[in-house]
C-alpha cells in the first residue's frame, strides 16, 4: 500500500475529532512531547519528536499506517497497542459504513430499475388507454349508427300511426261516395225503365217519383264532389307534411308546417279534443322541412295522448328577437319532476310496453339541436305539459 492509499485510510479512521482526542490521551499518558505521527514521520498530532524519542508503529493491515512516538519508552509500546486497537475497530465501522452505503446504493439501483419498469409500464397503459378510446369511439359510431336505424324505425312507426288515421278518414268519405254512387245507379234503372214506358210518361213519372230522384241525385252528386275534394285535401296535407317533390333544405314558413301537422294530427283526435292554433306571422327559415315536420308530428302526438278523450291542445308561433318561438301545450295530467328530468333519454317512456319506442322526444331533440335550437318541457302533475322550440332566425 502506498503512502497516499496510507493517508487517506488513516485521515478516515481518525477524522479531526477524533484524532484531537486521542492526542490529547495521549499527551496526558506518555508526556507533553508525545505525538502522532503518519506513516512519513510528519506529524499528525503535537511537535516533531526529537531524534532521541522512542516511535512504536501502529500497524492496520499487515502495514505500518502511523507512528506514536514520545521520550517516555516503556509506555509507547502500550499507547501504541492501545491505539491500534482503536484504529482496527475504527477501521471496521467504516468497512461495515461502506458496506451498508454500498447495501443503499443497490437498493437505489433496484428502486431506479423499478421506476424505469413502472414507466415502461405506463407508457404500456398510455398505448392501451389510446387504443381503448379509440375503440370506444368505434363503438360510439356504432351506437350512433345504431341510433339513426333506430330513428328510421320511430320514423316509420309514425308513419304507421299516420297510415292508420288516413286511412280512418279517407274510410268515411269513400264509404258514402260508394253509397251515394250505388244509389244513383239505382236511379239510372229507374230511368231504363222509363224509356219501355214513355206511352205513359206523365202517370210513370209520377209513379217512379222521378222529382224525387233528380233532387235526391243532384244532392249525391254534390256529397260525392265533396268527399273527392276532401280526399284531395287529405292527401295534398300528407304529401305537404311529408315533404315529397320538395328539396331536402329550403327556405320556409313554419306556420304552414304546423298546419300542415295539425291537419294531419286533427283526423286522429277525439270528438272531445279541442285543438286550437295562434300563429302569428314569422320570418321564413332555412331549415329542413321534412325533420321538423316530425318533430311536430313527435310532440302532438305526445300532447293527443296526454289529454285522453276530452281536454284542449294549443298550438302558437311567435318571432322576437332574431328566434321562431313555438309552443305546443296541453291541459292533461302533467308529469312528475322525475319524469320530466327523463323525457329526452333514448328508450324511456311511460306507455305500456308495445305503445312506444321512448325515442320520439329523444329525436325532436337531436332535430331541434341539429338545427342550433333549443327545445325544454315545462310540466306539473295536474296543470298539463308545455313544449316549447325556439329556432334562431
């Protein structure tokens, strides 16, 4: 081991503490002019030792690392043994310091192999997080998908509905127009009879009451003139509110729109249903017909339901402020707070099973949102249910 290996092992045993109070033991035991000293001669501790003072070397290791030198000979010996006794252990406790720095270091490295894992890990998680939206959105574009064909089946079921109503009303007058029309062939017969008669036309005449027949078909002939008119009608406002040979966006009046939807709605009501309409004049608007067309169809429909076999419907427009404002109002039962909170999500309904999809407010919403308005309900158990649209201009 060479002089500086020496120093530096002997500066770690005795730091300056230390080595202050071992000098001073030792001055008090061997005299005034004892010192300390390294492996070189210079001295650690107290003056140089003359040339004549006894050293006794301090050995660590197999190699002397310092020297205690004093004039007293017979007590150096024994300071020195005692000395290296303290170096040996000294020199232990820095073995086992080292050794537990070293045990710290390993533990630092294992704990900094495990951080490099744990970001190796989340730089794992990251990848499938970003993979696991990225199938959440496909999944939303399936569901929304799902959700138009949804939409088309609520679009048909209403359909359906109204199918079954046209039918109702188109039934009635076709009903007496054949009626009507069988009658006057039964006059016409009269008439074939009268010309193997005609030797006899006056008592014939009079016997087939021929006055009678050609009041009673010129009355016939107007009831059917008026049921025609009236299925022309009734088919002119289902071609209206279907939106059929018209562009998909125009410029419109909504105030033919929701005629056009009570005229269609009116046939399905009730005798003891009243519905009545305020429309006051409103700016044209570029919209899509057909879709809003539906969502009145949606919420009359809602609204004939509500108030059963009796009660009122009313339906009013207005314009203020740069917005089409439209409500639609009903006097039956209302709804519960909990109930009303629900009303625009998919699916929920309070009709019996089979009498409803839950998607027709769910669609007037999304139509009404798509169109950058605004649709609320306003309901209280027994004061009726409002709807309310607003559409900016």
């Amino acid at each position: 081991m060479n002089d500086a290996c020496r120093e530096t092992a002997l500066a770690e045993l005795l730091p300056d503490r230390l080595l202050g109070n071992i000098g001073r033991a030792l001055q008090q035991l061997l005299g005034p002019d004892a010192a300390l000293l390294d492996a070189g001669g210079t001295a650690l501790w107290g003056e140089a030792p003359p040339p004549e003072a006894a050293r006794s070397a301090l050995v660590l290791e197999i190699e002397p690392v310092a020297y205690v030198a004093a004039t007293a000979p017979a007590k150096v010996a024994a300071a020195a043994t005692l000395l290296a006794e303290i170096l040996q252990a000294r020199n232990r406790y820095v073995m086992v310091s080292e050794l537990h720095i070293e045990a710290i270091a390993a533990d630092f490295a294992r704990l900094k192999a495990e951080h490099l894992a744990l970001q190796e890990s989340e730089a794992r998680y990251k990848a499938l997080s970003a993979e696991l939206e990225q199938r959440v959105k496909e999944q939303v574009a399936t569901l929304d998908e799902r959700q138009r064909q949804l939409y088309q089946a609520e679009k048909l079921a209403s359909v359906g509905q109204l199918a079954a109503g046209i039918a109702h009303e188109i039934n009635n007058p076709i009903g007496f127009v054949r009626s009507n029309l069988q009658s006057f062939a039964g006059y016409l017969d009269r008439f074939e009879q009268l010309r193997a008669r005609l030797d006899r036309a006056q008592d014939a005449w009079a016997e087939f009451d021929l006055d009678f027949v050609l009041a009673d078909g010129r009355e016939l002939l107007a009831d059917s003139v008026a049921g025609a008119d009236r299925i022309a009608r009734i088919v002119k406002d289902l071609r209206g509110f279907s939106n059929i040979d018209r562009p998909q966006e125009e410029m419109v009046d909504l105030n033919v729109n929701l005629r056009d939807a009570c005229a269609v709605v009116a046939g399905q009501k009730p005798e003891g249903v009243r519905l009545t309409l305020d429309l006051k004049p409103l700016p044209p608007l570029l919209c899509l017909p057909g879709l809003l067309n539906q969502v009145f169809l949606n919420v009359l429909i809602n609204a004939l339901q509500a108030v059963g076999e009796h009660g009122e419907i009313r339906v009013a427009s207005a314009s203020a402020g740069g917005r089409i404002d439209i409500s639609i109002a009903d006097d039956g039962p209302g709804m519960a707070a909990d109930v009303l909170a629900r009303v625009f999500e998919p699916f929920f309904t309070t009709r019996e099973v089979g009498q409803g999809t839950g998607l027709g407010l769910t669609v007037a919403r999304d139509v009404v949102q798509a169109h950058d308005g605004s649709i609320v309900l306003e309901s209280q158990p027994g004061r009726g249910t409002t709807v309310r649209i607003s559409l900016p201009t």
